[in-house]
C-alpha cells in the first residue's frame, strides 16, 4: 500500500474565517473555489499540501480540529505571521517555545481551528 498526501476537510461556520487564515496568512492559494454556491467550499495547496475547505455550520460546530503544520524555517514562518496577523497568534503559544518533546512551536487560534507551526 502507498499513500503520497493527506488532505483534510475544515469546516466552517464561515469560509471567510479560512480564507484568512490560510490564504491571506499562511499564503497558501486558491486551486478551484465555488465560494458563491449555496455550499461554498475551496480547495488551497501550498508546497505540495491539500487542504479543503466548506462552509457548513453544523459540521463546524461539531468538529474544532488542531492541525500541525511541520517547516524547516519556523523563524520565517513567524515573522510573516506576527508581523501580519499578530491578533491570530494563539495566547497560550503566541511565541516560538521548545516543547518537551523537542519540537519547536508556535500557535495559530482563528476562532474555530487551531494550527500549530513546527520544526523539529
């Protein structure tokens, strides 16, 4: 068996709230988009990532997932971040920490998903 990607599926309350968050802050892009349908989703890839995004109410307020982004440069990552999007930095891990495990982080809260940036 042998699997080459995992893309997940983000759900919101509003797409808007993703589109912030990966598009305008983690600078990923657009790949195909039907935002003004009457179920909007998109899909975003950056550096060989899928993600897919929807607009759906009820499977947001069911799911609040964490998802962990992985880097070889989280120096630069939170530059760009902090220095454009500091109001999205998550309050508990708004700064690079080394954790126990040995990774470094940092973390980003949107008001439904929280992504957290690593380098080990």
């Amino acid at each position: 068996m042998n699997f080459t990607k995992i893309v997940p599926s983000i759900f919101y309350i509003d797409i808007r709230t993703g589109l912030k968050t990966f598009i305008d802050c983690l600078e990923f892009r657009i790949t195909h988009e039907e935002l003004n349908s009457a179920n909007p989703y998109c899909v975003i890839e950056k550096d060989g990532l899928g993600i897919l995004l929807f607009e759906n109410a009820e499977y947001a307020r069911q799911f609040s997932p964490e998802y962990r982004l992985v880097t070889n440069n989280i120096e630069e990552v939170y530059a760009r971040v902090s220095s454009g999007f500091p109001e999205m930095l998550h309050p508990n891990l708004s700064s690079i920490t080394l954790r126990p495990w040995g990774a470094r982080e940092f973390a980003l809260l949107d008001g439904q998903i929280g992504v957290i940036i690593q380098q080990w």
